[in-house]
C-alpha cells in the first residue's frame, strides 16, 4: 500500500508567520505534527510520502505513484482541504481524512470515503483492521479518550525539517478549565492526560538524532494542566536533558496562574522555556466572568505579565473582542492593557463560536449564529450576531488593529518589554541563520520599511541598554513585519 499524507496549505494568518520565515529562508512554521504521528501508526508494510503543500506542491507524479491519501487539517485549511480532496478523488485515489476539521464537520465532505474521527489512538486501529479485511466503515469515532501514554513517537523521517522554523511535540492532552468559547475540551477532555517523563524525553531524543537544534513548540493548550507530575516527572527530566543538549529552547500555552507558582517558573525557565503564550481575552471583568474564565478573574493581570517577563520568559498573549459583557469603550481598554504590559506578540481576534463549544450551543438556540465560523480568529470576521452591534464591532476592531501595529506602537511595546525582561541562562546559541536574518532585518525594515525610524532607535537602544537582548529585539521586529502584513491583508479583504 503506497500512501500519501497530506498536510492542507494554510491561509496567510496571524500564527503563520510567513512573512516572517522568509527572513532566515524558511518554508512554513512547523511540520503537522498529526500527520506524523499517524504514520507512526500505520503499518510497516506500507510505503508513506508526507506532502506538506505549506512546503512543497502534490505533483501528478506523487498521486500516480499512491494508492490512498490520509488528509488531516484544521478549520481554517477548509477551502484548501476542499480542494486537495477533490483533486485526489478526480485521480480515482482513496482518500481518508481526520483531524479537527473533519472531527467537527465530516457531513460537508461526501466525496470523503472513510472519516476517522476524534483521537487516533482509539479509531485508526479499527479502521485498519477492518480495511485489511476489505469491510473498512466510512466513519469510525470515539467518545472516550485514549491513553497517550501509548502514543508512539513522531515519524520525523518523513518530514524535510530543514524546511521548518520550528518543531511540535506534545505532552499533554485535555484542560481543566471550561472556558464557554473553547472547545479543548469537547476535543480532548476536562482532565489532562500526560505522557512520562522518560517518553517525552524519547521523543526529543530521537527528534534531536534526526538533526533538529532549533526552538521546540510544545502544542499542548494547556501545557501546566497537571502542575505535580511535571515538578516531579517532565520538568526535572528536562532540566537533566537540557544539560546535555544545551541551545535548545521550549516554548507553550499555559494559564495565567502559571504567575502564582514561583518554583513552576523557575523550573520551567530551567529546562530551556523562554515563551509562552497566555489566553488573557480581556481586562474587563464581566467579559471574563460571561466566558467562565475564572482563573484570570479578580487579579492584576498586567502585573502577572511582568513578573513572568521578569523571570525569563516572554509572554505572547491572546485577547478577545465581542463578548456581550464589551461596551464600545473595550477598544482602547484592550489598547491600553497590552500597550502597558509589553505583550508585543498580541493576537486580538473576535469571539466566534466554535461547533462543539458551550457557546454555539448557547448562541445557536439563541439563534445568534450568522455563519459559519472560519477558524481564524483574527481574520476581522465573526460568526456571531454581536451584542454592541456588527458595525459598531467591526469598526472598533479595525481601529483597534491600526493602533496596536502602527510601528510606533509597536516598537514601543518592544521596548517596555526589554526593560523589564530578564534573559533565561538557558538561550539559543548565534547561528548564522540569525545572522542572515539580521543583515536582511536592516534593509527591509531599517532601510526600505515603513518602520525605519523606531527600528533604528529600538536597535541602537538595545545596544546602549540591553546588549544581550539585541536578537531578542530583530526577531520581535521581524514578527511586526509579519503581523502588521496579516493585519492589513486582513483589513482589505474585509472591505473595511
């Protein structure tokens, strides 16, 4: 059986960061790590070509030489999943899909002609089994949840990692947290299930023997879920690995109570973290109250920040427009906020309301849902009949992006970043690739850009002030280019 993996190519969004990969010559963020981990899972038997179309076309060539294609993608790779399955079926190939675009919404994929759902772990032994046989059932799901702890490690053979800016792995699955508009939950559970140390430790392993010396995203939604085993399980089996492969950094998404637990961040810092992102939705409280977002309620969320920025790590931070509890005045509320806490890297979206999420339930009897939604939440659209009013919304959304990724905000940000950020020991080494990108950094941005001014006075107050952090600061102004090209694509595309 000779089988395709097919990875969908993604939209030019916030989290893309294509823009930005072409400064250090990079194709895509990250290798689907799903995709990776099925092949894993597939029989030794069988012939596996990964096709990632962020990094490389599916060529007449590939589909001639396959028997069958596994597509996996996530909601905002609709319209192109749309389109490679169609093209793959006009080729007579057999094409089975999972992934958390199918999982929500297989019934709008008749051509599809097998589903396997939910978690792999606990559907794809079935579908298998069954397919052998020649009875493979066009859906296989699963209501419970499996035991990762039997997950096998990432077929990283497959992928061209050269091509990637980073890596993913993952630790965990599941959130205790029930946030109304999330659905983590739905997908993966209330409880976090963990993998060991010692497995975790394996997958790095062999990730760091295929050549891999760069940054490590941990993909978990929650990767503090389980605060005990990973003070006395991962963490001090981190701490023991980054030793003998020093340069290698980590970065997650955790919760904002990640501030209240001094030794967690310590330990964290130690084994090799230097950013995580945080869901902060909002400095209004009755926002946070109408999501059930009760663990970022009743504190001083910007000091939170400060004092993570202060131990080593630089906090991303997602925020949220839209709810019913937003009053016109929450634009420049949100403005203020991230400008003050020196969050530069702040994804602001609008609510929409995911399939399988408290919210669209709620909404949906309400009959407050206008579309569908499109799994990208900083794209300026909603799928939400808001209460403040659509126009009112959108209009205040758009000012608010203007605002926030105009270059002088935005290398303010930067720099009251600086000020308070204190360099991990635990850091990447120079590599020539950050050199490259440096040297481009100043002719785009400091030569050609519209941002030349504050990157130079940025730049030189580095220098004076914060000499270590000068790559800290050119990667974060290479991010601004890429945010500040979604933001306008964005803009325009809406007729805004």
């Amino acid at each position: 059986m000779k089988v395709l993996l097919l990875y969908p190519e993604f939209p030019d969004t916030f989290w893309s960061f294509k823009h930005a990969l072409k400064f250090v010559r990079k194709k895509a963020f990250s290798p689907p790590l799903g995709l990776l981990t099925i092949a894993a899972m597939l029989p030794e038997t069988w012939e596996l070509r990964l096709i990632d179309l962020n990094v490389r076309t599916l060529t007449d060539k590939d589909i001639a030489w396959a028997d069958g294609a596994f597509v996996s993608a996530m909601l905002v790779q609709r319209d192109a999943a749309r389109q490679l399955i169609t093209r793959c079926k006009d080729t007579g190939l057999t094409v089975v899909a999972g992934g958390p675009l199918f999982t929500s919404e297989h019934e709008n994929y008749p051509e599809v002609d097998h589903f396997v759902l939910n978690e792999a772990e606990l559907t794809l032994p079935c579908f298998l089994r069954d397919f052998a046989q020649g009875r493979a059932r066009r859906l296989y799901s699963a209501s419970d949840f499996a035991d990762i702890c039997q997950t096998p490690a990432p077929a990283w053979q497959l992928a061209d990692l050269k091509a990637y800016g980073t890596v993913s792995v993952q630790y965990s699955r599941g959130c205790p947290f029930r946030c109304e508009f999330c659905n983590i939950v739905t997908l993966f559970g209330h409880r976090p299930r963990i993998k060991t140390g010692r497995q975790f430790i394996a997958e790095l392993d062999a990730l760091y023997e295929h050549g891999w010396r760069g940054s490590i995203f941990i993909v978990d939604d929650n990767f503090i879920g389980n605060k005990r085993q990973l003070k006395t399980d991962l963490l001090p089996a981190l701490i023991a690995w980054q030793k003998q492969h020093r340069g290698i950094n980590f970065f997650t998404e955790v919760s904002i109570d990640l501030a209240d637990d001094e030794q967690l961040v310590e330990m964290m810092v130690d084994a090799g973290f230097d950013t995580v992102f945080v869901g902060i939705e909002s400095p209004n409280e009755a926002s946070l109250a109408e999501c059930q977002k009760g663990q970022n309620r009743n504190r001083d969320l910007v000091q939170d920040v400060k004092r993570l920025q202060r131990a080593g790590l630089q906090v991303q931070g997602g925020f949220i427009l839209g709810f019913d509890s937003d009053s016109p005045s929450i634009f420049q509320k949100q403005i203020e906020f991230i400008q003050n806490s020196g969050i530069v890297t702040a994804m602001v979206g609008l609510l929409q309301a995911l399939p399988g999420t408290r919210l669209y339930e709620r909404l949906q009897q309400a009959g407050r849902l206008c579309k569908e939604t499109s799994g990208d939440n900083v794209d300026g659209s909603t799928n939400i009949v808001p209460a403040m009013g659509m126009e009112t919304l959108l209009e205040g959304y758009r000012s608010l992006l203007l605002t926030l990724y105009t270059p002088k905000n935005y290398y303010r940000r930067i720099r009251i970043f600086l000020q308070e950020y204190q360099r991990p020991a635990v850091c990447t080494k120079p590599t020539f690739q950050r050199q490259r990108a440096f040297i481009r950094s100043v002719f785009r941005l400091g030569i050609f850009g519209k941002e030349r001014i504050p990157y130079w006075k940025t730049l030189f107050w580095t220098l004076f002030h914060r000499p270590e952090l000068v790559s800290t600061m050119v990667a974060m102004a290479i991010y601004g280019y890429h945010f500040r090209k979604v933001c306008e694509h964005n803009l325009l595309d809406s007729g805004k």
